[in-house]
C-alpha cells in the first residue's frame, strides 16, 4: 500500500485539516480497513482503489467509524488521484459518484481539484423541543437535509459569535441522529459565512474542518446570499477557510489541499 499525508482547507494563520490516504490495488474487508484507521488516528483515513481510467472507489474512516461522506477526505484523495495526471474522474464514495476536475490557477504551479456534488435539498423545520437542552443560546432558524441520520443546519443571528456557542454533547447525541451544522452571516469582508459542525453521534464531537457541511452550505447560503461563489470560514480551535460554488443544479467545493512530501 503506498501512503501518504494531505492537509486541507488550510492557510498561513489557520491549520485545517488532513487526511491519510492509502491506494490499494483491490478492495479490502472493513474491519481491516477500520483498524488501520484505527491506528492511524487521523481526522480521515482514506482507501481507494482504481476501477477504470477514469473512476476510483473510496471508503473514508475516523478512528472509530466509517464516515458517510467525508469532504476532506475525498478532497484530500482526488488529489493524490490528480497528481497521477488525471485532470478529470469519478469517485464513488458509498455508492454516491462524486465527480472531481482539476482547474488551473494563476500562482500556485498546481491545479486546483474541486469536487461536484449533486446539490442536497434543505427543508425549513420546526425548531426542536430539546434545543435548550443542547446550546446556550438558540438559534433563529432550523432547517433539514436528507434522513434520519443526516443534518440540521441552525441558522444564528447575522455576525452572531459562534465561537461563544456550548454544546451539551452528551444530551445532543441522546435527542438525535442528526450532526448539526451552526451557521451564521459573516461580519468580516473575507468571508460569506462562518460555521460549527457537532456530530458526536458520528465518533466526532466537533470536527476541524468539513466539506460535506460545506457542501450543504454553498447550497443553503446562495439561497439567503444570492451569491454563487462563496468563501466560509469554519470556527474550530484550528480553523479553516473552504470555497465554494453553486451552479445548475450541482454544487462544487475546493479549498488549499497539499501533500505532505
């Protein structure tokens, strides 16, 4: 197996993430797969194998699950993938196909590697009954994506501090499936909006830095910004900083993503 380290969603001033990739040349049992993640100990273990030229199957692990759809982690494989010299391929992340292409940029003398996703449906919801239970100070609205064991997206106040936001992690799990992505407007110019992701139902009670929080948001923010191309910050101790885009139907994801040498 050939090994290495990528970091995304990073800047000079915030840390973002990173992900260890592995390729395999087949498939392997999950319970294998699971506690290599294990060991490794890192935010995403990622595993893929090659299907076709231009296709590539990949499961994405923290230490103690496998992860539904793990941004970062496909992030961090496409461009393991991309320096191969593929410029555009698939990748099937548990039977979902998420498309990559690579774009040229200006300075860097790498290609930036965006992944496309079909655009999520966000359903304005009820607020819950346990919120108080959950947070400190509440939010203004409540949406929902996909099942049971999908999102909320809670919605604070305009230039709210969600940094100042607590998390009764322990009654969140008791109340819900669902991770719960906090959100708010932006007050600095860098930025569009700013988020939290909480899924301690999931092995992780906050996490670093999440693309497929991301991916919801460029959704949910185009919706209340009208503004396709966007730039979020994630309010973690380590911070990160995502872009993203919504087109037709589909919304693309990107960010800084760098092997380790």
């Amino acid at each position: 197996m050939k090994r290495q380290e990528v970091d995304v969603f990073s800047t000079p001033t915030l840390k973002g993430t990173y992900a260890v990739v592995y390729q395999l040349e087949k498939s392997a049992s999950l319970n294998w797969l699971q506690k290599i993640a294990q060991n490794e100990g890192a935010p995403a273990t990622c595993f893929f194998t090659q299907d076709s030229p231009h296709s590539y199957s990949v499961r994405c692990f923290n230490s103690s699950h496998e992860i539904q759809l793990c941004g970062h982690g496909l992030l961090a494989t496409a461009k393991v993938i991309a320096k191969k010299g593929v410029k555009s391929f698939s990748l099937l992340a548990k039977a979902q196909e998420v498309k990559v292409v690579c774009e040229p940029v200006e300075n860097p003398s790498e290609d930036s590697v965006w992944l496309i996703f079909a655009e999520a449906s966000v359903i304005a919801s009820q607020a819950p009954l346990w919120m108080h239970k959950v947070f400190n100070q509440l939010p203004q609205a409540v949406s929902t994506v996909g099942n049971s064991d999908g999102y909320f997206v809670m919605q604070w106040p305009d230039g709210f501090n969600l940094k100042s936001l607590s998390v009764n992690f322990a009654e969140l799990v008791k109340q819900t499936d669902r991770a719960v992505i906090a959100t708010c407007k932006s007050s600095s110019p860098d930025y569009d909006y700013c988020f939290r992701y909480f899924a301690p139902q999931h092995g992780v009670d906050e996490d670093k830095a999440t693309g497929s929080a991301h991916r919801v948001l460029v959704s949910y923010w185009n919706q209340r910004l009208n503004k396709c191309n966007v730039k979020a910050l994630q309010l973690s101790n380590d911070g990160a900083e995502l872009i993203g885009r919504s087109d037709t139907g589909s919304v693309w994801i990107s960010g800084a993503v760098s092997i380790r040498e």
